[in-house]
C-alpha cells in the first residue's frame, strides 16, 4: 500500500515577454510580492519563436527569465498563475498587455510551466490553470518532450535552466541535515 508524503520544495521562476525594460522591471517587482526576491535572471534575448504577441504587444519582443530565491510548494502553481495575470492586467495599455508572464517551477524531477489554455498533455490543477510540463531531468540533463516549445530548445534557455537547475542542486545539498550546521 502506498503513503502520502509532501511534496518537495520548488524553484519558482517566471518567463517575461516584453518591448521594455521597465515594463519588464514592474513585472518581476510585481511578482516578488508573492515569490519573494528575485535572484538569478536570464539576459534579455529577442523573443523570435512566434508573432502571437505582436499583435496585443507590438515588436520587436524580448524574453527574459527570472528565478526566485526562496524555495516554495509547488502546490502554489495556480495560485501564482492567477497573480501573474493580475500583474499583467495592471500593466497593461488599456485592453493590451505590455508584459506576458509565464510562471512556472524547477523540481528536482522537471520543470513546469503553468497556462489557462487546455490542450492535450497539460493537467488540470484548479482555478482554470494547467500544468504545461516543459522538460524532464534524467540521466543528469534536461530532455525535451514532443510537446516542448521550440523556443525552450535554444541555447539560451537552456543555458539559464541549466544554471537554475545547478542552484537548485547545490542549495539542495545544503538542506540536508547532514549538511547543516548547528
């Protein structure tokens, strides 16, 4: 018979698309407010993947990443799933957003984002927010699914989730009580 167990702290991190930096800025304050101070980030790189947000948004769109430092439930998702479309509504422009922000988490198993649009391989979790998993940790590396973005393949976000994953591991270790001082 199986037993129930918590589940394991996270790294949350958000996923930003914008045209400017303040915007980007006020974003990541307005998502510190529930995720806690910002830590590692990404370097802002052209956001190129699709033309979906121009519309809404205009051009030319940035990404950039940024990872909190405080370890949380991953429970929390749809929570900071409906925070991060608050913060977005704030910033918008009238009707149109000037910031996207895609929350979403690093586990010692994978990483996650969270979305309000249903497709296939995305779950349910509550208040119209679905888990998106992104990419699986095995065999000491992240590896794609057929559903990963296209963009979440480059270089660049590989090398930020590749960092965030090390910080993770090394922060992980100091957890231990084996490792801790007293």
């Amino acid at each position: 018979m199986s037993t129930r167990s918590g589940f394991q702290a996270v790294k949350f991190f958000v996923g930003l698309i914008y045209r400017e930096e303040a915007q980007a800025g006020a974003a990541c304050a307005g998502m510190s407010a529930v995720l806690g101070e910002a830590g590692l980030r990404s370097p802002a790189v052209p956001f190129t993947a699709t033309d979906y947000y121009q519309g809404e948004m205009g051009a030319p769109l940035l990404r950039r990443f940024v990872a909190f430092r405080e370890w949380q439930p991953p429970e929390l998702l749809p929570e900071v799933k409906v925070a991060a479309m608050g913060v977005e509504a704030r910033l918008a422009a009238g009707s149109r957003r000037t910031v996207n922000i895609d929350p979403g988490y690093l586990s010692a198993a994978n990483v996650v984002i969270a979305t309000a649009k249903n497709h296939y391989h995305r779950v349910p979790l509550r208040d119209g927010v679905y888990a998106h998993l992104e990419y699986v940790l095995k065999d000491g590396r992240l590896q794609f699914l057929p559903w990963t973005y296209p963009d979440f393949k480059s270089e660049p976000y590989l090398d930020f989730f590749n960092r965030l994953r090390e910080q993770f591991r090394t922060e992980h270790k100091s957890q231990l009580p084996h490792n801790r001082k007293t």
